[in-house]
C-alpha cells in the first residue's frame, strides 16, 4: 500500500487525481467507485451523501453523488461513463462511513462501464498516482491526512 503524508493508498485500486476518487475493477463487467483518503480529509466530517439512483446513467466528469460537510458541499465525480447498478445503502444512511473506512465500506456506488478497459486506461493504479497526489496536495495546501477514530482505509 502506498503511503503519502499519511494519506493511504490502496495498490490494487485505480485513481483518478483531479476527481480524487478511486474505482475498483470488480471483475464482472462492474466496479466500485469511492472517495480517496485524501478527499475524506479535505472535506473534513462528512455528513451527507446522496449517490445518484441505481440505473442512472452517468457520464465521465459528471456527478454520480452529492457529498456535504460541515466545511464543503460538492460533486464525487465519476471516472466511468456507464450506468450506476447499485448504490451503498450504509454510505447513504451514515455518511460518517467516507471517513471511517474511505476504501472498504465507504464505496459510494457500483458502475457497469460502457467501455471499462478503455476508461481504466485513463487512470493511475496504486503507487502511480502518487507524483500526482503530491502535486495536488501541495496545491490544496493539506499537509497530512487525518483520520478518524475507527478507521479502516
């Protein structure tokens, strides 16, 4: 696992740097898509979070869920184009779960890709993205991620 100022970082995950999400290639056509520990940290206690509908069609940039803090409110913006096929009900109803455990219960959504090779080619996986992280962390300013009590990536 990749470790930048104790931001985690997951090796078999994908991220995408400017959306500060990650997808996980689930194997079967699907994959699920989250918020990196880094943006858990930039947005502080999450305190809502509304995924689109399961059978909404999303596209590459576009919203797939509103999140909300005490300090921001803003789009999780999807690494896919595809169709959203199953929303983490346990997110949705504690969003503290963003915090919590940013890589294993907090997945936000399940997508089914129209083009799933083609869009995980444009992403970085595990220690990839660290250079990029860098630079977006240095731009944001954030020093350190902080992690809350009971966190578990």
């Amino acid at each position: 696992m990749a470790e930048l100022k104790n931001c985690l970082l997951p090796d078999d995950l994908y991220y995408h740097v400017d959306f500060n999400v990650w997808a996980k290639d689930l194997g079967d056509g699907t994959a699920l898509v989250g918020m990196t520990d880094i943006a858990q940290t930039l947005a502080g206690s999450v305190i809502h979070c509304k995924p689109k509908a399961a059978g909404k069609k999303i596209k590459f940039g576009k919203s797939l869920a509103t999140v909300e803090s005490g300090k921001w409110v803003g789009p999780v913006k999807s690494p896919f184009t595809g169709e959203i096929v199953e929303v983490n009900a346990e997110v949705e109803s504690d969003a503290t779960m963003l915090n919590k455990s940013p890589y294993k219960k907090g997945w936000i959504v399940k997508i089914r890709p129209t083009d799933m090779a083609a869009d995980l080619a444009n992403l970085q996986k595990g220690a990839d993205a660290v250079p990029g992280f860098e630079n977006y962390m240095a731009e944001k300013d954030l020093g350190e991620c902080i992690h809350c009590e009971g966190f578990d990536g």
